[in-house]
C-alpha cells in the first residue's frame, strides 16, 4: 500500500509535527475562548461569540494592577539578573583564580533544585529576619533564580569570543573602557541579550517562589492561581492571547533583521 | 569562601602602580555582588531551613532549635504517598517527553529546512503565555464530555485506562492521567530544547556514511543517532524531572486531593498549616531524594551509554 509505504518513510515528520500540535492546542484554545461569553464564573465551556472581554481588557478588578506589578518586577528582576550575572559569566570565563570550582557550582546548584525547595527556604530566611514579604521580597528572589540562567547564557557567547579581538584594540591603543565599549560589549550583546529576555520571561512567568514570597502582594500569575478557584474571566484569555501574539511577532521581526543583515553582509 | 575574604586592593603609592595586583584582583571584584547575592539568598537560606526542621514549638509560643530529627521520620511516615507519587508522575512525564519531544527535535535539526526557525519559535512560543493560562486550557480540553474524553470513550481506551488505574469514572479531569498530561505539556520545550542542541551538533555526513555501509534508517538512528544524542537526552530528562517533582501546579489544577504531589504538601504546611518544621523537614527529603535519584541515573548513563 503506497500510503502505508509514505506513512513509514516520514514517521518522524508525522510524530513531530504530532508534537507541535499537542504544543500548540492549549495556546489556541486560550486563544478561542477569549471570544467566549461564558454563562456561569467559569470559562470552562464554549458559549458564544463575544468581543466583551477584548473590549475591556482591564474590566476586571486588580487583573491590569497584577499585570503591571509582574511587569515592574520582570524588569527590575532582568536589570538586576543581568548586570550581576554578565559579571560573573565574565569573570568565569576570562580569569583564572582559585574557587572557580565552587562558584561554577554554587551558580549550577539554583537550576538542579526544584523550586518548592528554595522556595520554602528563603521564605525561612525571611521570616527569621523579620522581613516584610511583598515586592521586595519577590524581586530579591526573582533576582537570584534568574541570575543562574543569565550566566549560563552570557558564559556561552562569551566563551566563543576570540580573546585577540581585544589584544588588537589594546595594541591600537584603546583603553580597557574603550575596549569594552568598542568591542568587547558589541561582541557579548547577544548572548546578554538573550540572558536578559530568558531571564524577563522567566520572571514575568514564576508562580512557585512567587506563591511563597509574595505575602499579600499579587503578581499575574498569582491571580491567574486565584482566580482558577474563583471563575476564571475571559479577560485572562485575552491577556495570554496578546502575550502570545506579541511574543512571536517580535521573535519573527529579529528573525527578519537577522535574515536581512546577514544576506545584505553577503552582498 | 575565598571570594568574600579576598584581601582589598592594598593602597600602594599612588605613583608606582602594580598592574598584577590589581588585574589579579579584577575577577574577584566582578564576582562579588553577584556571588554575594546568591550566598546571602540562596545558600543562607539553605542553613537557616535545616535549622528549621530540627525545631519544635508553635507559632504562638515561638520555635526552638531542639535537635528534633522524629520531624524527619514522622514527616516522611505521614506523606510517602505523595513522595512516591510525585516520583512516579514526575518520571512517568519525563518518559513520555523524550518520546514526545525527540522526533520534534529530530525534525527541527535535520528535516525542517528552512522552516527551522519557524518551527523553533512555535516550540518557544507557548512559554510567552502564562504556563498558569495554559495549564487551565487543559481543563477544557479534557473536560468531561468534551472532545478528547468523547473520542476515548468511543475508541474505548477509556476502558483500558481505568482498567490500569490511570482514569476514573469515564472521566479524565482530576484523574493521574491529567496531571501526567498537564506536567508532560508544561516541561516539553526544557526537553526538546536540550536534544535539538545536541542533535543539531550531529554530523549529518554520519548518516550518510552508515548508509552507505548498509545500515537501515533504524540501525543507523540505535547505533549513530541516539548514542550521539545522549548529553542532550541526559540533560533534557534532568532539566524534565527535577521541577516536575517539586511541581504542585499541575497536580493543584489538573488533579484531585487523590493525585496530590509532595509540593502541594509543603506549601500548604507552609502557607497555611504554618508548620514550619514539618514543611523544612519535608522540602530538605524532597531534595535528598531528587539529588539520589539525579546521582544515580547520572552514574548510570555516564558508564553506560555515553562510553
């Protein structure tokens, strides 16, 4: 059977293209049910067709407060994250000097621990001191799981960087700010870059610290937590949406900018 | 640490400077606040939670650190449930996320052309959207009566789910099934990611080579592919299991109070029982327990399968 025959020369595409879909499916259910004028509290099943909740995005009370509070703190946390970890990704990859060893796991330990863990325990430390949970101690906390991911990413694109680039500048008479400014910060923006969205998105997304951190102070996440107990509103659909859409615009307008750069370097 | 107690630069003459001194002394200073911040945030914390569980009291009269090492042992007789249950649903997602995600990656590195980058950002994408939104999108989809749960029932795999223990009640919500469903969804992307990177680093001349020394595509995959694939596979199932047993989302959202994970346990000991010690006694098991667990499959495919 030449159908069979074709199923089993692309099996792989069939089972990833498989995955994709199971991928996909919930980002456009949210999606669906964004236009939905659910009956009861919840937005559980397909009513009817409504552009209510578009219209009225921040119709729901505190919804667009913990969405600009998530905010707020996804971009102190990714400021902070990134200067402290391109530092260190810096110093791990340029010197040598003793505890390297025990920095590199001191650094490797915060993504090897589930989260519930660190969690609970800077609660702990927080509670001994005393300190009063809210904003604060969400952003300390944001701060220290992101710093992890942004050295790993920086420390990657630093690593491939041809040390003499900088020899060269040195020789040309630049000094070590020239240097970094001219060539060094050029070079590594990318892998910054990519740290510093890694560690925004992570942030922007975190529910567990979050949850154990934050006192009375409620993030996105935690009211998208809360109000799975209370009836979801639809504005919460629109919100994912447009986060969504957002998202894959801007990584396929860089993608275009690559694309363009890279073809106009060819010519 | 050797980084703390570093000595400050000496004020030497102002006029002489020694350049090795201070260039000696540049990585320690870039490492400070950063370091500092991760000992005073996360190693700290650390000491300050084992201190935790070996106290005993109340929060009305005030805890004290009485060397109580039963919280351990009374905490682990009470709750090896939903330790054991979150072991199985969180190994039993990081399986079916290497079957899952391994032809996606397979697909991405050496099929997808110039849909590559396409395909790349689809596998990003979702992670845009609130894991919370999405994880409460299951909902739908395996709602009683909905689509999915319809299409099992008539094909009668319902059957043999709740045969297996899996399903109950020709429903899928609130069931073990749901929550492995939802914990396998959410950890995906930290899985396919991992196995692209190493996939993408195959040599694709490899391929042709096993051909052309008359090995099947299924050879070629068991004895080139997949043995070249590991660091990706051991990374992939690393970064899978380790937040998927610590996870309550999943089991919070998805699930009942009979498919409970151990995280559900700590945080409602911690936020709302308020008892301290049990929670510190119960989060420091989980991590023993996760760091056994890693140590040994570490050791296991490294003598194995990655000679």
């Amino acid at each position: 059977m030449p159908a069979l025959r074709w199923i089993r020369r692309n099996l792989i595409v069939i089972a990833g293209l498989l995955t994709l879909a199971y991928m996909i499916l919930p980002n456009i259910v949210v999606m669906v049910f964004s236009f939905n004028k659910p009956k009861g509290r919840f937005n559980y099943a397909w009513q009817q067709f409504s552009l209510d909740a578009w219209k009225d995005p921040c119709g729901v009370a505190d919804l667009c407060g913990s969405l600009g509070l998530s905010l707020r703190i996804a971009l102190w946390a990714t400021i902070g994250a990134t200067v402290l970890g391109t530092m260190i990704a810096f110093a791990l990859v340029r010197y040598r000097f003793r505890a390297r060893g025990a920095i590199n796991s001191l650094i490797f330990l915060p993504m090897a621990m589930p989260e519930v863990v660190m969690a609970a325990s800077l609660l702990t430390l927080f509670l001994n001191m005393g300190a009063e949970l809210g904003f604060w101690t969400v952003l300390i906390a944001h701060i220290m799981f992101c710093l992890s991911f942004v050295v790993t990413a920086v420390k990657a694109r630093v690593m491939s960087m041809d040390p003499r680039l900088e020899e060269a500048a040195r020789d040309l008479y630049a000094g070590p700010v020239q240097t970094f400014v001219r060539v060094t910060f050029p070079i590594a923006a990318p892998g910054i870059a990519a740290g510093a969205l890694l560690a925004f998105a992570l942030s922007f997304d975190d529910f567990i610290i979050t949850n154990f951190n934050a006192g009375s102070t409620v993030t996105f996440p935690m009211f998208v937590w809360g109000s799975a107990q209370r009836g979801t509103p639809v504005q919460i659909n629109v919100i994912g949406t447009a986060m969504f859409v957002i998202a894959v615009a801007v990584v396929l307008v860089g993608q275009l900018i690559a694309t363009r750069r890279k073809s106009n370097a060819r010519k | 640490m050797s980084v703390t107690d570093a000595p400050p630069a000496p004020p030497t003459e102002p006029k002489i400077r020694k350049p090795s001194t201070r260039k000696r002394l540049i990585p320690y200073w870039l490492l400070l606040p950063g370091i500092l911040w991760l000992i005073v945030f996360f190693a700290l914390p650390m000491v300050y939670q084992a201190s935790t569980s070996v106290q005993t009291g109340s929060l009305e009269k005030g805890f004290q650190v009485t060397w109580h090492f039963r919280t351990y042992w009374d905490a682990f007789a009470d709750y090896y449930p939903q330790f054991i249950r979150s072991l199985l649903y969180a190994g039993t997602a990081t399986f079916l996320c290497l079957l899952l995600g391994y032809p996606l990656a397979y697909l991405i590195a050496f099929k997808a052309g110039r849909w590559r980058n396409l395909v790349l950002v689809l596998v990003i994408a979702p992670f845009f959207t609130s894991f919370l939104i999405r994880t409460l999108a299951w909902k739908t989809i395996l709602a009683d009566g909905g689509a999915v749960v319809d299409v099992m029932d008539t094909l009668h795999v319902l059957d043999v789910t709740s045969w297996l223990g899996w399903t109950e009640n020709n429903r899928v919500l609130a069931t073990p099934m749901a929550v492995v469903c939802g914990l396998t969804y959410n950890f995906l992307p930290f899985m396919i990611l991992p196995l692209y990177t190493s996939l993408e680093r195959i040599d694709g001349r490899l391929h042709e080579a096993a051909g052309d020394l008359y090995a099947t595509p299924a050879t070629t995959f068991r004895k080139v592919t997949f043995p070249l694939s590991m660091p990706g596979v051991v990374s992939g199932t690393l970064l899978t299991f380790i937040p998927a047993s610590g996870d309550y989302v999943n089991a919070e959202l998805l699930g009942s109070t009979d498919t409970k994970m151990v995280g559900s346990v700590i945080q409602t000991q911690f936020l709302r029982v308020l008892d301290y010690p049990t929670a510190a006694a119960l989060s420091f098991i989980l991590m023993a327990v996760v760091l056994l667990v890693v140590t040994f499959y570490i050791r296991r495919s490294g003598t194995e399968d990655l000679v």
